[in-house]
C-alpha cells in the first residue's frame, strides 16, 4: 500500500496493512480496518489499534461516532473506544461491504452480501432492503460499492454488473416489511437465536418474538407463522397482529420456524425460517434397551452357570462320601457280624444320605425347569425384536418369512427398516444357536439399528464393512485363529421403491432373483444365470467368501445393483436348510435341490411356497435331529 503523504510514494508495508478496503480520518488520525481488526498510522506505520472478532470491510465517520462494516453486521465505535464495539443484533450473518450517508439526517446506505440497505442510525434498525428479487444485478456489493450522484441516483456496484437506483421516484411504502426474530425464550431463558442449534431433549419450550421493520407503519404490521416438524407436520398456524409464538414440550426431532411480515400496503415480505433439533436422550434409544435386555440376559446366563458348577460340586461331594462309606463297610466286613447293632445303626445312616441324595436330585430337577423357564422368557424377547412380515407387506406384493430355529432361541435372526420408498431386509446367521447364537443375534440387531439411524447414504457393501469393523471391536478380535469361529454371515438387501432397483451385499450368503423368461431380456442378469425351466430363470447373486467378523483374508465386500421387473422373485436364507442331513442316505439337502424347489413353486402365492418348503424340509430330515437354524425370506413385486 503507498501512501500520498510522501514523493515520491513511499510505501508502508507489515502485517497490518493487507486486505485493508478503506482508509478515513478522524480527529487527524489515519484509520482502516481488516481481518485483524482496526489499524492506525502512527506517523511512521501502521500498527494494531485494536484487535476484533470480525473482518472489517469499511468504514464512516460521523461526528464522535465512527460506523463500522464488518463480517457480523453493523458496528458503532465512540469516542474513539474501539475496544467497546457496539454489534447490531439484526443480523449477525450479514457483511457490510460498503458505507454511504444518505441524503436524510440519521439514515446511512450499506451495501452487504445480501443487497444494499437503508439503515436507520438512530434506532439502528433497516427500513428496506434491495436484492436481486427486486431486480439488483447481484446480492453481493463490492468494497466501496455505493456512490450517490448529484441527481439522487444511488448507483450500486455487485460482482455481477452495475445497478441505479432513483431514491426521489421510489416509493418506499412499497417495500415489504423486513422480518427478523428478536428475541428468542428457551425454558423460560433468553437465548442468542442462532440457526442451526441443537437442544437437549429437556430444552424443548420455546418462545419466539418476530419484530418486522416497516417503512410506512409499523403499527399495521400482521404476521404468519407456523412451526414445522422432522416429518413435515404444521403446528399451530397463525395469521394476525400477535407476534409472539409458543411452543411447549416439544418432542425430539428437527424443526423449522417459518415465519413472514406484511405491511399497510398488504406486500408480505419474504418467508424467513429458523431450524433446530431438539435430541433424544440417551436413556430412550433403542441401542439403550437392548443394551439392558442383553444385560439382563448375560446375567441369566451367568446365574445359570454359576448354579450348575455349585450343583456339581455338591453332587461330587456326595459321590466321594457314598464311597466312603462304602469302603468303610468293606474293610469291617469281619466286624459286621459281631456287631449287628452297629451295622443296622450304619444301614439307617446309610438310607438317611440316600434320602439327601434324593432330594438333592430333585433340586436339580427344579433348577433344570428354573434355566429352562428363563431361556423361554429370552425367546419371547428375541422374538419381540423380530417384527412380523405383515409390517412390510403393504411394500411388496407378497411375502413370506420361514423362521424355524433349532433350538428355544436361534442364532438367526431377520430384519429389516423401512425408509421411505426404500426397504431393507436383511437375513443372518451367527455363529452357534441355542443361548450364544440368541446372544449373538441381539448384537446384529443391535448394530444394524445403531448403522441404519447414524447412516444417511445407505450402500449395503459399506454397511457390511462398518458391521465388520464393530463386530471385530467388541468381541475384541485381533485374528488369530480362534477369532475366526466368532462372526455373523448375512444377507443384505435394499430396495428402492421409485426407482426399482435392488442393491445386494453378502458375506457367505447369496441372494436368489428368479424372474419369468418373457421378461428376462437383455444382458444385464446373464452372468448371474444358475438354472432354468420352460417358464422361469433363476439368478444368483453371489455373496463374498468372508464373514462379518475377523477373517484371515478380508476385502472390500461387492456392492451388486440390478433393476426389478414385475413378479420378479427374490430368496435369501441360511444355511440351515441347504446343511441338513436326511433322505435314505442321510446326505444334506445342499444348494442345488433347494434351487430346483423354488422354481418349481413360481405359481404358487408366498404363503404357499412357504407351506411347500416347510414340508419338503421336514419330508428331507424325516427322524433325522435339525442341527441348525433355519431361515428362509421370500418377496415378490
């Protein structure tokens, strides 16, 4: 920067002197702003005069008083106290670029990002405001941007072209009220109303107090307001001269307060809209329960198995005395005889520990029913955590969901959240059954409920990934070896309604699309194709060779996207079914047989071909003991 006190130019360059936009004097002091904050020159150079929070862009003089464009609004400096900047609170978001004094006494033109300004210095309040919704070239003013000719043409400089305004011929009773919140009330408590905030879930009454500056007559000011939820519901609707809105006990989620102004001239003024979130206590989310049902459960379990060691033990103790007693019998056999008052006194001591020992059988036997009573109550729990198909079926045209564990509870498990005009369903198998599968399928559940609420972009191979990564972390896998026999397989599924179009993932489990061969045209499936009659073809989609879980050779799981077609047919299942031993040589049922079952029933609805595979399973495994979980999902379009 050069300054014209000296010739030729000299120049005065530091730190302070960059991005400064305009220099004034006041009180024969050289001033000008930046991002630094207000700077000086001392006669030599600039220095720092005082530091603040925001940009400086420009500057005026008036009087004792010195207005200040910033990038948090409107500024007022007096008495030279630049360390007491007073900030309008209009709108801390808007940037002064530009300071002009108007033609009336009081009154200052600002040129900002959002247009240019007429500003009332003596209730620091705008009066109107010109944008490109009033015909501006552009909203933003550039530094220095405003110049107001001897004619009354206030001519307006933005970065996209150059525009004029006639203050004489404009008529300001035209202008809509500026609408604004003043003041903003939270549990009874002022508040700074800044956009975007998030609230505790016991922050939730609100009140708003909106003020509208009208040029013409404030007095005649009517306002509309209304507050809008996360699931795009209105609350309480108001047209009229009230301008406070109140908002009680208000339930976890994002809102909106839209609100607008009008005038004596009947122009409403530009919708204006405020948003926040009010949050839902940890103590009410669903990864909160079932963290205290899997709780509750562990600690079943570990009762149980605390009362089975103690029972052995006992049991032990018993066997060791009996034979005791018994060996004490045999070494006095020589005594017996001679002694027949003794004996019949050992005999009754005898029958007296047998009795004991009956009894404590039948303590076990109580215990036994006690475990198997608890492990009844965890199956109604798994089973309330598994919603029935028909919460799904207004989705698809039909359905059916096969769902037979070994075991009272089953390490299988099936879910799936619906999102819109989009579905996700999803069909697993951890690993064991009986009590640790259930355990290990509340943790699926757990984490797909925990993935799905934190996700906004759902790609199903990105889910399996994050699966993965959290299984890995709480089961405190590190890969070795036994690591390797803990983990989930799934098959992960989403629909999108609209667009018909299927996403799949897959770790161990494959997915079945079977669709009629008047409709399976094109080159798109071909590559997918497993085996076909006269009717249908039947595709799979297989899944990657890696469970959800620590694996010796772990990828990227396969994100596969296919379009879906009227009556197309979708299958995803366990294990279960394909690995059960039966028939005369008692082989398992295996893939390929399960295959040629389901094109077979294509004209049968859902309800039947799910009887249909029900009874060919049980036809297979005859007297046979089912050893795993079975699960079988059907859908159809």
């Amino acid at each position: 920067y050069l300054s014209a006190f000296y010739s030729p130019p000299q120049e005065l360059k530091n730190k302070f002197t960059a991005n400064v936009f305009q220099l004034i004097e006041v009180n024969g002091k050289v001033l000008g702003g930046n991002n630094a904050g207000f700077v000086a020159f001392d006669g030599e150079h600039f220095e720092l005069e005082q530091e603040t929070e925001c940009n400086i862009w420009s500057l005026y003089a008036e009087g004792d008083k010195i207005w200040v464009g910033t990038d948090c609004g409107i500024g007022l400096v007096k008495d030279m106290r630049f360390d007491q900047m007073e900030l309008s609170t209009f709108d801390r978001a808007m940037m002064i670029k530009s300071i002009l004094p108007a033609r009336n006494r009081n009154y200052l033109w600002l040129g900002t990002n959002k247009g240019f300004s007429y500003f009332n210095t003596e209730d620091q309040k705008f009066e109107f405001t010109i944008n490109t919704k009033d015909g501006l070239s552009g909203d933003e003013i550039t530094p220095g941007g405003l110049f107001l000719d001897s004619n009354d043409l206030l001519w307006v400089g933005t970065y996209h072209g150059i525009s004029n305004f006639n203050i004489r011929a404009k008529s300001t009773q035209n202008f809509a009220p500026v609408c604004y919140i003043e003041k903003l009330f939270l549990n009874g408590d002022r508040i700074q109303a800044e956009k975007g905030r998030s609230f505790a879930q016991r922050e939730n009454n609100f009140i708003f107090e909106i003020s509208a500056l009208s040029f013409s007559d404030e007095t005649s000011v009517e306002y509309e307001y209304y507050l809008r939820g996360s699931g795009n519901e209105y609350a309480s609707y108001h047209r009229g001269d009230e301008y406070r809105a109140y908002y009680n006990n208000l339930p976890p989620g994002k809102y909106e307060f839209i609100y607008k102004a009008k005038g004596k001239n009947n122009i409403w003024g530009y919708a204006e809209n405020f948003d926040f979130i009010i949050r839902t206590a940890w103590y009410n989310t669903w990864g909160f329960r079932i963290m205290v049902i899997l709780l509750l459960g562990t600690s079943a379990y570990l009762f149980y198995l605390i009362r089975i060691r103690a029972i052995k033990n006992q049991k032990d103790r018993l066997e060791l005395q009996v034979k005791e007693r018994t060996r004490e019998i045999h070494e006095q056999k020589d005594e017996i005889l001679a002694q027949r008052n003794k004996i019949e006194y050992q005999l009754e001591e005898i029958e007296t520990q047998r009795d004991q020992i009956v009894v404590q059988r039948d303590l076990v036997v109580d215990q036994k029913q006690a475990i198997t009573d608890s492990i009844a109550y965890a199956q109604k729990i798994q089973s309330a955590l598994l919603r029935p198909a028909s919460d799904i079926g207004d989705f698809f045209s039909d359905l059916f969901i096969l769902f037979q564990p070994r075991d009272i509870v089953s390490g299988d498990f099936y879910w799936f959240k619906e999102m819109n005009d989009r579905m996700v369903i999803v069909g697993a198998d951890c690993t064991g059954h009986g009590v640790p599968g259930a355990f290990m399928s509340m943790l699926g559940v757990t984490l797909l409920n925990d993935e799905l609420e934190s996700t906004k972009v759902v790609k199903p191979n990105e889910i399996l990934g994050n699966l993965r990564i959290k299984v890995k972390d709480m089961l405190a896998q590190e890969g070795n070896i036994e690591d390797q026999k803990d983990g989930i397989d799934m098959a992960f599924v989403l629909i999108d309604k609209e667009k018909r179009e299927l996403q799949f993932a897959g770790a161990n489990y494959p997915l079945y699309l079977i669709r009629k061969k008047e409709q399976a045209g094109g080159e798109e499936l071909e590559p997918y194709l497993s085996i076909e009659n006269d009717v249908h073809k039947l595709y799979e989609l297989k899944g990657d060779k890696q469970p959800i879980g620590v694996h010796w050779e772990e990828t990227d799981f396969t994100n596969h996207v296919i379009k879906l077609q009227d009556q197309d047919t979708v299958y995803i299942f366990s294990d279960g079914i394909l690995d059960q031993y039966g028939g005369e040589n008692r082989k398992k049922f295996k893939a390929f047989k399960f295959r040629e079952l389901l094109l077979s029933i294509q004209g049968d609805n859902m309800e039947s071909q799910k009887c249909v595979v029900l009874a060919a399973f049980e036809t297979w495994r005859g007297k046979n003991e089912q050893i795993d979980d079975v699960s079988v999902i059907g859908l159809r379009f």
